[in-house]
C-alpha cells in the first residue's frame, strides 16, 4: 500500500534537513488558495486530490542559481505559478482545447504530439523538459508523465500518481543503493558541497 502524501513528503524534507540542508531552505511554504484557483481556472482544471495535497505542504522548490534542487530526479517540483505561466506557454492564456493527431493519444498515460491543455507541469529541469500530471480522461487519470523537448511524450509514466512518486523519491534518498531506477539506469542521491540535492546516474548491469 502506497504510504500517504504527508507521511512521504515528511521523511522527504526530513531527510533534507539533515543531509541536503541547502536545499531544505529552499521548500517554499503552503500553496496560496489564490494561485490555486487561478491554476485550475485555466482551462477548468479538476486537479487530483493528491496534487492538491502535495502543493498545500510545499508550493515546490525556489530556483536557485547554481543549485540543482532536482527533488524528483532531474525535474525541480514547481511552484503553483510556474505550473500556471508553464501552461500559459504551452496552451495559451486561455488554454485552447489541443486536439492529439491520433484518437488513441487521448487518454492518460498515452503517447502525445503536442502539449495538450490536460497536462499539468509539476517539474521543470531548466532545459526545456518537464514532468507533469496527466489529466486525460482514462484509468490512468493522474500519473506522472515527462514531456522531453524535440520527442515530446514518447515514453511511458514515470508514476501513477503523486502519492507513488513521492514514496518512490522519499524511498530513494533512504536507500541510496536502490535509488530511482529508470530504463538502464537508477538515479542517486548526491549532496553538493554546498549542501544541494543532487542525482548520480548510476547504469544497471547488462
């Protein structure tokens, strides 16, 4: 059974106050109910109560110059405004309907051409990619998928939902030999000298 959202982003942020203390400064407070309400009023978004949840505990990450505070492996969990002016980008500032070229695209967790107004960015890595939550229709309603600049959505989610993603990071930063493991690969947890989360790419063995 997948622990609770509050339970894992406890022993997230408890983990970063003792072994990544830099980057533990950086949680940004609560979410504010405006910033909420102007998210979900682009495009009439039902956010899942697990990512209502999450940003009531934290309103992500400050980007810091020269600091990764890449928590969900290489993404930096946004703040309820980047999310919004991140759509805003990609959909418009009314968030326009983007219809997907293929009928089997429509659906959570399927494959997608261009940034559809269902998606909602939660993870930014400062190069143009970005991990979001899935709002298609569909049983995978919710999951955590990345949209990778020049191949857009061509892999499959990450996580079904933010409890699991959660869980699997606060899992990670205990048990470092495991880490987050990807297709050939796992991610490590690593601490700057200045005290910053970071990841270690790790490959897996043949």
């Amino acid at each position: 059974m997948t622990p609770g959202i509050g339970e894992s982003w406890q022993r997230i942020t408890g983990w970063l106050a003792t072994h990544a203390p830099a980057t533990h400064r950086d949680v940004n407070p609560p979410a504010a109910a405006a910033d909420l309400t102007a998210l979900t009023g682009h495009g009439d978004l039902d956010l899942p109560p697990g990512l209502r949840r999450w940003w009531s505990l934290a309103d992500g990450i400050r980007d810091r110059a020269g600091a990764s505070n890449s928590l969900l492996g290489f993404y930096r969990p946004l703040s309820v405004r980047e999310s919004l002016e991140m759509r805003r980008w990609f959909v418009g500032e009314q968030a326009k309907v983007v219809v997907q070229p293929d009928p089997e695209c429509e659906v959570a967790g399927a494959f997608a051409g261009p940034y559809s107004h269902a998606f909602v960015p939660v993870g930014g890595d400062g190069c143009g990619n970005n991990l979001f939550v899935d709002l298609r229709p569909g049983v995978r309603r919710g999951c955590l998928m990345q949209w990778l600049k020049g191949e857009a959505v061509l892999q499959e989610p990450l996580w079904d939902s933010v409890a699991d993603m959660l869980a699997a990071v606060a899992d990670a930063l205990a048990h470092p030999e495991t880490g987050l493991r990807r297709t050939g690969y796992r991610l490590v947890p690593e601490v700057t000298p200045h005290g910053h989360l970071d990841w270690e790419i790790r490959q897996l063995p043949a």
